[in-house]
C-alpha cells in the first residue's frame, strides 16, 4: 500500500512540475508576442464582438492610456457610433480578414488623418467569432502625397489645354494673315509647319 500512496504522490508532484512547465513557457510566449506586437509603430488592438477594446499595443495606449476598455470609435476617433465602411465590422460580419481606408477628422493626438485598417476575426473550434484584431497604420503623408501629385498633374492637364489651344490659335492667326498678304500680292510672312512643304510640292 505504501508503494502505491508514494508512486501516486510522485505522479501529482511530475504532473504539477509539468503545468508549472507548461505555464511557465506560456508566459514567455506571451511576453514575446507582446514585446513584437509594442514593438510595432502601428496600432494593434485586440476587440471583442461589440468592439470593446481587450487589449492594445505601447503604440495605441500613447494616443490614449486609457484605451482598454472603451468602444474602439469612441476611444481613438472620440465618436458616438462606428466609423463609415469600418473594415472591423465587415470582418465581423463576413467572418473574413477586411482591410479598408478610413478617413477620420478627429483622432486624439494625431487630428485630421487617413488610416489602412485590417480586421482579423479570431475563432473558436467551432468557428465562431470570439473577438477581433484590428491593425491600423497612419497613411495621412502618403495620402496627402497622392492627393498632392494629383492636384499637379490636373493643374498640368489644364495648362497643356490652354497651351495647345493657344498654339492652335496663333498658327490659325498665321494663316489668316499669310492668306491676305497673298491676296495682297505680297510674299507670306510666317513659315507654317506643314503648309509650306505642301506648297513646295505644288
């Protein structure tokens, strides 16, 4: 009897020895996977299904501290209801990783801005949507470059317009006035591109 009491004591102490083990390396993967996650200069949030904020990274808790626990809309963008064509709340509804741009006018610390946001659902065994990551990157400059070398290439769309018409006009003014000091027996007094090859064939 004594036997079996000491080999079921030296079982309990080797599982316990195995979930202290088993514990211990889930806290550093954790840790590890935390220190990547702060380590990014992007918005990382973790969402329940009602888009409640679970978690956040260092980049997220500089813009607000006090994050966590706060509806996403409300703790970033400071608003009453979710923001427009928000790609968290497709993902949500398609079950599918959604990524989006979205304009916001007002977000703490940073103001006026433009962010890719991406949603990954995050699923049980059975497939159901447990929560919700939410990645967000601050593409304000490249949008405002963009904007910018479209502003540009329409003011140079409008300015080779005018050019051309104007061309066109001067060398329409040429003729006319070539055209009369023919008629008034003179020698034309503009070379035309064109016009005078023609009349060198004739």
């Amino acid at each position: 009897m004594k036997k079996k009491n000491n080999t079921a004591s030296t079982d309990n102490i080797s599982t316990f020895d195995q979930i202290k083990k088993t514990e211990k390396a889930l806290r550093h993967s954790e840790e590890k996977l935390s220190a990547i996650l702060d380590s990014m200069p992007d918005l990382v949030l973790q969402l329940d299904t009602k888009l409640k904020i679970l978690w956040a990274n260092k980049a997220t808790l500089k813009l607000n501290p006090k994050a966590v626990g706060q509806l996403c809309y409300k703790a970033l963008p400071s608003r009453n209801i979710p923001c427009p064509d928000c790609p968290i709340i497709k993902a949500l509804k398609t079950g599918q990783i959604e990524q989006g741009i979205v304009h916001l006018l007002s977000v703490k610390g940073v103001g006026e801005s433009y962010w890719d946001d991406i949603g990954i659902p995050v699923k049980d065994t059975q497939g159901k949507i447990t929560s919700i990551v939410k990645i967000a990157r601050n593409i304000t400059e490249k949008k405002k470059a963009e904007e910018a070398i479209l502003k540009k290439n329409k003011e140079l769309e409008t300015f080779n317009k005018i050019a051309v018409g104007r061309e066109i006009k001067m060398i329409e003014l040429k003729k006319e006035i070539n055209t009369m000091l023919k008629q008034a027996g003179k020698k034309p007094k503009y070379k035309i591109a064109g016009e005078n090859e023609q009349e060198a064939k004739e």
